[in-house]
C-alpha cells in the first residue's frame, strides 16, 4: 500500500469542476493520522482505513465526508 510521506506535496480534484484542484503538503504523520497544510490552514487527519485497502493507497478526507467529498490518495 502507498503512504503519505512528510514533505510530499498531494492533490485532488473536485467531481463536480476538473479544473478546480486543492494541493497540501503533509507536514507530519503518525501510523493513524496525518497532518496536512495548503498554505492557509493546517488539520491532522485520520486515515481512512477500508477506503485505503480499497484504493491500495492511504486515503482521507480534507474537507470533511458528504456525497460527493473530494478524496485525498497517496501516489
């Protein structure tokens, strides 16, 4: 499975408009959580562990998990 890296910079696109992309930087991590920023503001958030082994890449949610959130992936 992929893993968030410190210092590695991840992206995700919005489903509703392509051309809208979010870009955070992990700055920290621990085997359950990470820590991102996108320049403005920081969160720790928790990986997702059934939507990762479905993946085969950490997945979270930055902005929260409704319908149609957009998704976080290592790669």
């Amino acid at each position: 499975m992929k893993k968030f890296e410190v210092n590695g910079i991840y992206t995700m696109r919005s489903i509703c408009n392509h051309e809208c992309v979010w870009r955070y930087i992990v700055i920290a991590r621990t085997a359950a959580t990470i820590t991102v920023t996108d320049g403005e503001e920081t969160k720790t958030l928790r990986i997702n562990k059934k939507c990762s082994e479905y993946y085969g890449a950490e997945t979270v949610y930055p902005m929260g998990r409704y319908s149609m959130a957009p998704v976080l992936h290592a790669h």
